[in-house]
C-alpha cells in the first residue's frame, strides 16, 4: 500500500474501515408485486437462517460493537508484545481453547508485519474456530501502535475487524483501545450472540492487562 494510501487508511474511524474491508455489497430491490425491501430481506434472512445460509444486510442493523479503553501502568511495547503474541492465548486468555500462528510473521510493507493466525472459541453458547489476517503496525512518526485483526473464516460471524491501540502516556504508562465490529447476517445468531461478545470483550481486556503484569514481574 503507498504511504499515502497508508496514512489516509490510519484516519479512518473503525467503521470507515471496516467498510474498506468488505469486498462486496448487495441491494435488495422491492419485489414487482410491491412488498418493501425491508420485507423481501427479513423473508429471505429468515428462511435462509433455518436452513443455515447467510444473506448479505445491506444496513447495519446486525452489526455489533464494542469499544473498551483503559489506562494501566505498563509500557506501550510490553502491552503491544503481549496483544501481538496470538499463538500463546490460549495459555493466558479466558474462552481460547486453541491458540495458532499459521505461517511465520512476514513484512507487508514499511513497518507493518503480518501473519495468520487461527483461535478456537468455547464456552457455554458458543464454540468455533476464528482464522484471522493479523497486522501489527509498530508506532512511526505521526501514528501510535496498533494491531489489527480481520477474520477470514468463520462458522459464527460474517465480518468481524479488530483494532487495538497502544497510545503512550509517560515512561511506564499507557493508553489502550481495544474496538470491535461484528456483522452476523443471521437475525437469531446475532440476538443469541451479542450480549456474549459483550461480557468477552471485557473479560479479554482484562486478561491481557493481567498478562502484562505477569511477564514483567517474570523479568
């Protein structure tokens, strides 16, 4: 990606990107006997849900959001390490049966490394394997360090992009921004799913912090 390009994506706000993200939209037009298009779509959601489809929502009705900041007393490269070291969540994080790197770390352009990564879910409602294309965008001159997650394959979620934010604030003190943004097509899915990525994305913030307090008093 040109700098310029690069610079311009960096300023977009979570949803800007996601949508930069997607590769494909679809619209539903009313039908000739003129049923609306919001009829036509939870019609076919419905039916497509029962049958174990996925229909494309053109609105963001399905789209799930999160977004946790905290401020902790550790430095913004130890909290980035701990975040970018997917293959040992399983180790540290609460819900991570699996943890892996799929391929070793590669440079995809100036300052940003890349890699896949695949997570396998449990608990009580709901189980699956998440493969992501992970970036870690270590800081330059005018941006902070962040790492970002875009699933590629999953049973659960139709879209789902994650950012982290690691924002120095002293010596020993940051600033972290943990966002999500799900889309999960299907009506039922998402109803049953929502208040769950809710209590993990609290519950993982958490962990991490938890993680970097004990590999520093490891050293």
């Amino acid at each position: 990606m040109h700098r310029t390009t690069l610079n311009s994506f960096m300023r977009l706000n979570l949803s800007d990107r996601i949508t930069r993200w997607k590769s494909s939209s679809i619209i539903i037009k009313s039908n000739a006997g003129g049923e609306s298009s919001k009829a036509v779509l939870l019609r076919r959601t419905f039916i497509t849900s029962l049958l174990g489809g996925k229909v494309p929502h053109p609105n963001s009705s399905n789209r799930h959001k999160e977004k946790r900041r905290k401020i902790v007393q550790y430095p913004a490269d130890t909290v980035f390490d701990v975040v970018a070291d997917v293959g040992n969540y399983q180790n540290f994080l609460p819900y991570i049966l699996k943890s892996k790197v799929l391929a070793p770390k590669k440079e995809l352009r100036a300052g940003v490394m890349g890699f896949d990564a695949q997570v396998e879910v449990g608990c009580s409602i709901l189980s699956d394997r998440f493969r992501s294309k992970v970036e870690l965008h270590h800081k330059q001159q005018h941006f902070n360090s962040q790492i970002i997650a875009r699933c590629t394959e999953s049973s659960v979620v139709d879209e789902m992009l994650t950012v982290w934010s690691f924002i120095p604030k002293g010596k020993n003190l940051t600033e972290v921004i943990f966002e999500v943004e799900i889309d999960i097509y299907d009506p039922i899915k998402y109803s049953t799913l929502s208040s769950v990525f809710s209590y993990m994305a609290q519950t993982q913030m958490d962990a991490f912090i938890v993680e970097v307090k004990n590999r520093l008093q490891k050293k």
